[in-house]
C-alpha cells in the first residue's frame, strides 16, 4: 500500500510474514521505494542493512502481524517495523567472538537515531524504528508546520 498527504509525507506498508526467508524481499522492496524516492545510494545502502535486521528480529522474535512501513518527508527518513510479540529488544553487551546478538549494534551504526515504542500501552507488541536526517526529494518543500522526524518517535527503554 502507497500513501502520501497534501505535505508531501510518502509512505509504504508491507504486512512481512513470520518467516525469516522473508528478509531478502523486504530489503529489496526497502531498496526498490528508497531509490525511486531519489535517495542517495549511500543512504539506500544503509537503510537496507537497518531493514533487515529489524525485519530478521521480528520474524524470528516476534509475532503477527509484522508490518514494515518506511517514511520519507522534507526533514528525514525514518523505517519502522511492527511486530506484536511480548518481547522487547535490547542491546546485548557481547565478547568480540559473539556470532549472534548484534542486531541492534547494526542498527545503532548507520542511524542518526532509533528506538523502541509500545503498539498499545501496558504491552502488545513494540515498533522499532530507526531515522535519518536525510531528505526525501520532492517531498514537502517549504512546508515548515511538519513535525521533524526528531519529534516523531520518543524512545521507550524497556526490559525484556
């Protein structure tokens, strides 16, 4: 699904099953919408590699439905992936001959930020996201009453 708004605000919503073989595709649609918004490769590169890890966390720790949902607007991108398992992701603190467990760690590197928000308070799943102050051409230009990307999301720390 394709959705936009007078202000220029473009979305895509893909609903992911709760299969891990699933994560190619959702980085190539990722990479697909991101390079026919105009973003430059560098950045498309990234964001891809942010996609599939959060999409790999989800299929393999959470539950449906999974939803995938890109954003582009004036003052950033930002990707957000759904899931509505009880599980909430943390960063692990791990030896140099870790083979797992550096998800997060992948996601921290390549974003300006990310974080962690609840779908329904007290619980029901989270939306991690990840945002790049990286404009989306042709997006809402001169449109200042927008909220910056920065204000979209407030990062909720929460234990497993």
């Amino acid at each position: 699904m394709i959705a936009g708004t007078p202000y220029g605000l473009r979305t895509v919503c893909w609903d992911i099953p709760r299969d891990p073989a699933t994560v190619g595709e959702a980085r190539r649609m990722t990479r697909d919408t991101f390079t026919g918004w105009g973003l430059p490769s560098g950045f498309v590169d990234d964001a891809v590699l942010v996609v599939g890890e959060l999409v790999a966390n989800a299929t393999v720790y959470g539950e449906e439905p999974i939803r995938l949902s890109p954003w582009g607007m004036a003052q950033g991108v930002c990707v957000r992936v759904t899931d509505h398992g009880s599980g909430w992701p943390r960063p692990l603190d791990l030896g140099q001959d870790a083979s797992h467990g550096r998800g997060l760690a992948i996601v921290e590197a390549p974003a300006d930020r990310w974080g962690v928000v609840p779908v329904k308070a007290g619980g029901g799943g989270k939306t991690v996201w990840a945002a790049w102050e990286v404009p989306c051409s042709g997006a809402a230009v001169g449109c200042a009453d927008l909220t910056p990307v920065s204000r979209l999301h407030e990062r909720v720390d929460r234990p497993v």
